[in-house]
C-alpha cells in the first residue's frame, strides 16, 4: 500500500471529475433541445450522472484524508 494505492485512488478520483464534467456538460446541452421528452430524459440522465459521480468523488476523497491522517499519526514501524 505504499504508492500503488494513493495512484489507483488519485485515478478514481479524476475518473470521477471527468463525468462530474461530462454530466455538467451534458445537462447544458439538454437545454437545447426543443422537444420536452428529450429535454426530461437528458436532464434527469444528466443529474443522475452528476450524482453518482459527484459522490464517488466525495468517497475517494474521504477515504485518502483518513488514511492519511492515519499514516500521520502512526507512521509505519518497520
């Protein structure tokens, strides 16, 4: 766990920026259209993939501060 895991995380983490971007980019785009139906099923597609990705980011995160301020107040004693 010395530097594989904060790089896989790091990663989750930008994966999970890109769809945060993806999704805001895509619930722009939705107010283009001109017919309702499309307009309800990309906005709420669009909301939906803010959300998972928004919280999965807000997870990794949460999760590298813990295991941080851990490894901070009980370093490794080898």
């Amino acid at each position: 766990m010395k530097y594989t895991w904060w790089i896989i995380q790091s990663v989750l983490i930008l994966v999970s920026v890109f769809f945060l971007l993806f999704g805001i980019d895509l619930l722009m785009a939705a107010y283009g259209f001109k017919d309702p139906f499309n307009f309800l099923m990309t906005f709420f597609a669009a909301s939906f993939i803010i959300l998972i990705s928004l919280a999965l980011a807000l997870g990794f995160l949460i999760k590298m501060i813990r295991v941080w301020r851990r490894l901070k107040n009980h370093p490794a004693e080898n």
